[in-house]
C-alpha cells in the first residue's frame, strides 16, 4: 500500500507541475501585458480577435456592425405626387435684359449694391425645379444661368414638349416705393385655375399681402399653348421686400409656395378648357431654336 500511495502522489505532482502551473501563470498577466499581446496582433482597418470593432491606424475602435447595414427605404417614383407631370420653369429676363433693377442703400456717401431681377428670379426657379423633381416631375428650365431667351421661345419650350404647366418666375417693380404684394397673371382660360392655387400658396406661405389674380396680355403666357402662369414674387422698390428677396433663406420659401400650389393645382379638379390654337408662324419657330441653345439676339421687350 505504501508504495502505491508513493507513486500516487508522484502522478499527482507531475500533474501539477505539467498542466496546472503553466495555466496559473498564463492567467495572471496583467491587463498591460495582455493588451500588449492584443495590440501585436491587431492590423488597421480590420476586425479584431474576438470583437466585432474596427481599429484604425492609432488603435482607436470604430463600431463596426458585423452584418450588412438594412438598406434605407427608396420613395417609389410611381407614389410621388408628380410622377408623369412635365413642368416648364421659366425665370423671367436673363442676359442683356436685367428686368427691374435697385440699388440697396449704402455707408453714407457710397452707393450700394445693385440688385438686378434676373439674379432673383434665376435663384427661385433653379430652388423650384429641384423641389418639383423631389416631387416627381420632369421639369425643363427654360434658362438655368444668366442668359437672354426671347419671350417667344420661352413659350415655344412648353409649346414644343406639351407641358402639364407653364411656370414663369419675376418680380415687380413700382413707382410707389412703398407698394407691394403678391400677383399672378394668366391669359388662356386653363390657365385661371392654376394661376389661383399658386397665388393662394403664395399668399399663404409668405409673409406677404396678395393683390390679385389676373388675365393679362403678357407675351410669355399669351404665346403658351398650355395652362401658363406668371407668377410675381414682390416688389424690389420697398426697400425692406428688396432685403428679403435677395437673401436665400426666402427664395426659397417662395419656391416652396409655388411647390405647394403646384401640387394643390394638380390635386384639384380643375374645368377643362380647350385652350385657342395660336398660328406658329417663322419666327417662333425660330426663336424656339434660339431658346433651346440658349442663344438670342433679339432685344428683351419693354
């Protein structure tokens, strides 16, 4: 019996020494020392042993999820509310033709600088077409940067390519410096409804009083052959409308007003209306060309 608890015991102890000692001593390193192996061990930019992080080139972690991201939900073209609808944006004058013209006041004894209407009316509708095409339209810009088209060959754009609407951008100008309002114009009898939803939204999501909806002889919506409205911001002659017309923060507040009556317009059931046939003639043929090149040389009319 003795000699078989001896070699019992030396089992047990060449036990010990072979397997428990050496994992005794690998648990207690420190938390340096073991970082320190974890850091060898650790390439940039890929995941970590046992970790669902990224580490960078100064050993930072970045989350990094170990499955795919959900991709984020695409509004489906067809839900948008104008899917199908194609919308003319026309920003009136451009070029050698500056539309009204003001000088903001100055230090005393300089001039200040002088604010053209083209810069504004450019600056509305480029804001407008973007938000139309958020919507789902299919917008053509009769200008998008500082150049002269004839009135004739803004209206032939829309003529050409039958457009749902005709939108043409300005704002006005008075010998009462102290006169203002919102007005839009409209000639052919399709052209009433939406004329008055876009003043409406205007009136509404400016702070700004409304003067009226009217039928004008205007050529660029007399020459339309499709609902055609002109639409006038404010006037540039108060000098406290001019201060807010050039800023960016209320172009766009303008556009997104004619967004919203473009939409309540094609929301609504307006009276059809066969619009009269205007004779095409030489020259708006002409001028058509001339517009889509973006090249005129014909003077802007008074």
């Amino acid at each position: 019996m003795n000699k078989q608890k001896a070699r019992l015991l030396l089992l047990l102890i060449a036990f010990f020494t072979l397997i428990i000692a050496p994992l005794m001593v690998h648990s207690g390193r420190t938390d340096a020392s073991a970082e320190k192996t974890q850091a060898a061990d650790r390439k940039d930019g890929i995941f970590t042993r046992g970790t669902d992080q990224v580490i960078d080139s100064r050993g930072k972690h970045l989350n990094q999820a170990k499955t795919a991201p959900k991709a984020v939900p695409q509004v489906a073209i067809d839900s948008l509310p104008l899917t199908g609808k194609t919308i003319v944006v026309d920003a009136g004058h451009g070029g050698h033709d500056p539309g009204a013209r003001r000088r903001l006041a100055g230090p005393k004894g300089k001039r200040g600088a002088l604010i053209m209407e083209k810069n504004i009316n450019l600056a509305i509708a480029l804001s407008l077409a973007e938000k139309l095409r958020a919507q789902g339209a299919t917008v053509v810009l009769t200008r998008s940067t500082d150049v002269f088209i004839p009135l004739e060959g803004r209206a032939a754009i829309s003529n050409g390519i039958k457009a749902d609407l005709f939108l043409s951008v300005h704002n006005n100008a008075h010998s009462n410096t102290k006169y203002d309002g919102i007005e839009t114009y409209y000639h052919n009898a399709d052209s009433k409804c939406p004329a008055d939803y876009i003043y409406n939204a205007l009136v509404k999501g400016l702070p700004e009083q409304g003067n009226w909806v009217q039928k004008r002889r205007f050529k660029v919506v007399l020459l339309a052959q499709v609902p055609a409205v002109l639409a006038e911001i404010g006037y540039m002659t108060k000098a406290s409308k001019l201060r807010l017309l050039r800023t960016a923060a209320y172009q766009e507040k303008a556009a997104t007003a004619i967004t919203q009556g473009v939409l309540d317009y094609f929301a609504a059931t307006c009276p059809k209306v066969t619009p009269p046939s205007v004779a095409a003639d030489s020259a708006l043929l002409a001028s058509s060309a001339a517009a889509v090149r973006g090249i005129a040389n014909s003077e802007p009319a008074k």
